[in-house]
C-alpha cells in the first residue's frame, strides 16, 4: 500500500515562560493507505502541539514530516497535498452551531473545493442518515457523538485517504467511545486514521501503536 505520511526522528521543543519544554523526541513513524496508527500521548503530553505539526501548521524544532514519499516538497504542493488528501478533526469540534447539517456541508464545499463532490453526495447523505444524522437538522440538536462523526464522514465528500484526530474521545462517555471505535473500524476500512490519544481503547483497534511520553 502506498504511503500517505510518515515522520523522520521528529523533535519537538515547546516553549513555556521561557522554559524548554520537550514534547517528542527522535520520533518516528509512518502510516499507509488503509491503516490505523495511534500515537500514544498522555493527558497534557503536547497532542495539540504533534498535531499542528502533523498538518504543516508549525515547524518541529528538529526532524521532518514526509508528505506523498517525497523527501523534498515546496509550501504550494505540501498544501495541495494536504488539502487533497487529509481531513483534519481537532480536538474540539469547530462547527458553527445554528447551522443546519446541510449549511455547515455546503461550507466546507466552499472553503476545500473537493473535486467532483457532487458525484458523492448522495452516498454521503447515506452515511449520515446511517448514523441518525439528518441535513435538515440543527447542529445543536446533534450530541457530541453526532457532531464528531459529521466532521469524520465529510472526508467521503472530500475524497481524502487519511483521517487525522486529535482527541476525539473528549467528552464522550464509555458506551459512545465503544460505539466511536466501531464506527471508525468501518471507515477504516476504506481511509487511513491517524489518532492522537492517550486513552487506551484505540490501541485495542489500531494497528501499530507509537507511545509518545
């Protein structure tokens, strides 16, 4: 299977009120088309910092990040990658409330502009009619389950190969993180996912596990 991404002796240096902080250190992993990896991070161990680097959003202090297996990649082109290629779920969802589902869709078609989305539509609405997620409805009727798994299932419209997420388990209790590893099983099946988690549930279902800290 080809190679969406991997990480060469990543270093990462945060600084704190002027102190050094050491968030990762000669890290190094990489993730294909179709696999689960975990990066293992406990509570307060720098996800968010991994993360943005992960995405092209910071720089690490020392190492890199090898988009498409090309060692060498321009700022154009690692975007191009990115956007084509990668949805991204932060940690805390970013969906505007008072839209409707199918508002908060025809946004994102705005804003990535995915190639031939509209060939993929009704299958999309499929899947989330799947989960109980119907367009017409409000955000702030979803719960949190709902939400996380909009912002997941949008990477069929877009047509990525590699689902990244930070912390999606915040704020979901026991049986909604079962029924999240379940869930994501199934997406797994067609698209890569990346997590960055310290909760131990997703070394149960990934398929390699890099412990971070």
């Amino acid at each position: 299977m080809a190679q969406i991404l991997r990480s060469e002796k990543l270093k990462i240096v945060n600084k704190i009120g002027g102190t050094d902080i050491l968030i990762a250190d000669s890290i190094s992993f990489e993730i294909s088309e179709k696999e689960w990896v975990n990066l293992s991070i406990p509570h307060g161990g720098g996800k968010s910092i991994i993360y943005k680097v992960l995405l092209g959003q910071s720089k690490p202090t020392s190492g890199s990040i090898v988009y498409n297996n090309k060692a060498k990649i321009d700022d154009y082109d690692k975007d191009k990658f990115l956007k084509k290629n990668i949805t991204a779920v932060p940690e805390y969802p970013t969906i505007i409330s008072f839209f409707t589902v199918k508002d908060w869709v025809r946004l994102q078609i705005e804003l990535i502009r995915p190639e031939k989305y509209k060939s993929r539509l009704k299958d999309f609405y499929k899947k989330l009619s799947d989960q109980g997620i119907e367009p017409e409805k409000h955000v702030n009727q979803l719960t949190l389950l709902e939400i996380r798994k909009l912002e997941i299932l949008f990477s069929y419209l877009a047509d990525t190969i590699l689902i990244i997420c930070d912390d999606i388990d915040i704020g979901l209790n026991k049986t909604e993180l079962e029924n999240m590893a379940d869930f994501l099983k199934t997406i797994n099946k067609e698209r890569a996912i990346l997590t960055l988690s310290g909760n131990p549930i997703w070394n149960k279902y990934a398929k390699k596990v890099v412990r971070i800290g």
